[in-house]
C-alpha cells in the first residue's frame, strides 16, 4: 500500500477512555484514581469541618441560634436514611455476580477453566498461577517475551520500512510491558496498585496493529507463528484485563457498603443524639466550644455522603476510562 493512500494504521491513537497517567494532573489523577479513600475522605471532611467555622465567622451560620442549627442538622440526618437502601442495592450488585444456580454456575467455572487452558497453551505452561495477579503478570510476560522475537521472525530480504516498523512495534510491547511486570510483583489483589498496572497498557491499538501487520505485511515475515501467538496472546490479555478489573471493581463495593455502614450507624446515633441536646448546650456552652460541637455535627452527618463520593468517583472514573474493552480503540 502506498504511504499516500490512507490514514497510517500504526499511527499512535491516543483515547479518550484510557487511563493516561502522562497528561492528567497529578492532583486531578489523586483524587479521582490513586489517593488513598480513606485519607480523601479525611480531606474532605476536613473541609466540611472548616467550611462550618467560616460560615459562622462570616456570620451567616450563627451557633447561638439553636434552632436553625438543630433545623439543618436534622436535614442531614433524615438524609443519611436512604443509604441503607443505597447499602443494599450496592450488596444487591455485588451478590448478583457472585450467587447462581448449578448449571450457571457450572458455565460460568467451565469459562473460566476453558480460558486459562488457552493461555497455558499459548504460554506452554502446564499449569497457569491461580492468583488473578500472577496469571495477568504470566500473560505480560508471554507477551513481552514473544514482542521480542517479532523482528527475528522477519525475512532477509524484507522492506527497511517494513523492518523498522515492526522492530518498533515490537520495542513499544516490551517497554510497556515491564512496568506491568514491576507493578504486579509487589501487588496485593484488590488493591488499586494491582489494578493501575494494567490500566492503559497493551491497549486495543497493539492488538489492531499486529493484525495489520499479519494482513498487509505477511510477505515481510519469514515465519509468521511469533505474529499469530502475539494476535493470541493480546487478546487472551484484554480478557484478562477486564476479568481483572471486574473483581477489583467488586471488591471496592463490598468494602464500600461495608464502610457505609460502619460510618451510617454512628451517624444516626450521634446526629439523633445531638438534635436532642443542642438547644441546651447553646445555652450553657462558650461560644468557642459551641462552633467546635456544631461543626463536629454537621461533619459527623455529613461524613456517609463523603465516603459514598470518594469511592464513587475512583469506581465510576475506572469505568469510564477503561470503557474501550477489546478490538476497538477510539480516538480523541
């Protein structure tokens, strides 16, 4: 094909829905992906917190005035009711995944052992490792191991353009797959430093790009095998992939609902608590004391909502990030 016929198919996509650790800012990529929930949720009710002390230095939010405090706090704590609903449909999901009938159940594990027959084929292993993160890193490694045969596979006698694009292909699959590799031996499953190391590596365009080459550059290939086990083994790879960011995914739900619920409860006992007791502390309480009660209050009721935002936004930012699963790979 002449270079003028056509947009290059090996020409770099960048997309919309990959995890680029690159051009984000840092602090926009904390928040929404790799800081820490817990210590996000400290920031933020930290805020909350500081957000009532100025509201009252301001003078909009006067603690003295028991009754429009007591009125908002028990806003807030008729609000933190409908997480128990928000508790359950969260559990509903993840037990939806988990629970089935024999012959569901029985699909379901045949898939499963069926997939990674066909890895181990592909790897000649004779047994894959059981732990989701050293089967994905095994697949990587096959992966990176047959990206470095590539150019061998090549004829003597093949185009200088063709050699150079393929040596070049076969350089972006190692260099993305040793930090895969790096991140993935000190991981723990169902953490997010699992789950980053294999968010935006060996995208779909790898996988449209070694097949290009098997179409229009077969002539170029003395042995065409490495080419084929590549097609192979990056899509056994994007299965993986994805299998891998499911059970990560569930595994953020469940603990989740739990903390919600962790969090729920003493919301409600404390809110209720100090709904009651207000109007007497605004009586006999330092006025100083009294901002500290007040913002503890609101910060304490508002807390369920905070860790429901936290976790959500790093949930709902993987899923829309990694949304292009398989072949196609979208553009800017």
């Amino acid at each position: 094909m002449a270079p003028d016929d056509g947009p290059d198919p090996f020409e770099d996509e960048d997309s919309e829905l990959t995890y680029d650790p690159v051009s984000e800012s840092p602090v926009k990529r904390w928040l929404l992906l790799d800081g820490d929930r817990l210590v996000i949720s400290a920031v933020l009710a930290a805020g909350v917190f500081t957000a009532v002390v100025a509201l009252h230095l301001g003078g909009v939010l006067r603690v003295r005035n028991d009754q429009a405090v007591v009125t908002l706090l028990s806003g807030l704590v008729g609000g933190t009711l409908p997480f128990i609903t928000i508790v359950l449909a969260i559990n509903q999901l993840v037990l939806s995944q988990e629970l089935g009938w024999t012959d569901e159940l029985a699909d379901r594990f045949q898939g499963m052992v069926s997939f990674r027959r066909d890895v181990e084929e592909l790897t000649g292993e004779t047994v894959s490792p059981a732990s989701p993160a050293d089967f994905l890193k095994h697949v990587v490694l096959a992966t990176v191991e047959t990206g470095r045969r590539l150019p061998g596979s090549l004829a003597d006698d093949a185009d200088e353009d063709d050699v150079a694009d393929v040596e070049r292909f076969g350089d972006a699959l190692v260099a993305e797959g040793r930090p895969v590799i790096d991140a993935l031996d000190d991981a723990e499953f169902g953490t997010f430093d699992a789950l980053t190391a294999v968010l935006g590596h060996h995208q779909g365009d790898h996988l449209h790009t070694a097949r290009v080459h098997r179409l229009e550059r077969t002539d170029a290939f003395a042995d065409t095998g490495p080419l084929d086990e590549l097609i192979d083994l990056l899509e056994a790879l994007a299965v993986a992939r994805q299998t891998f960011k499911t059970l990560y995914v569930q595994h953020e739900l469940a603990v989740l609902s739990r903390l919600l619920l962790y969090v729920g409860f003493p919301t409600l006992v404390g809110g209720g608590l100090l709904v009651m007791v207000y109007p007497t502390l605004a009586g006999d309480v330092a006025i100083g004391t009294l901002v500290v009660v007040a913002a503890v209050g609101v910060t304490l009721v508002f807390l369920p909502f905070i860790v429901l935002l936290s976790y959500s936004l790093r949930i709902a930012t993987i899923a829309a990030r990694t949304a292009d699963f398989g072949p196609f790979v979208p553009g800017d």
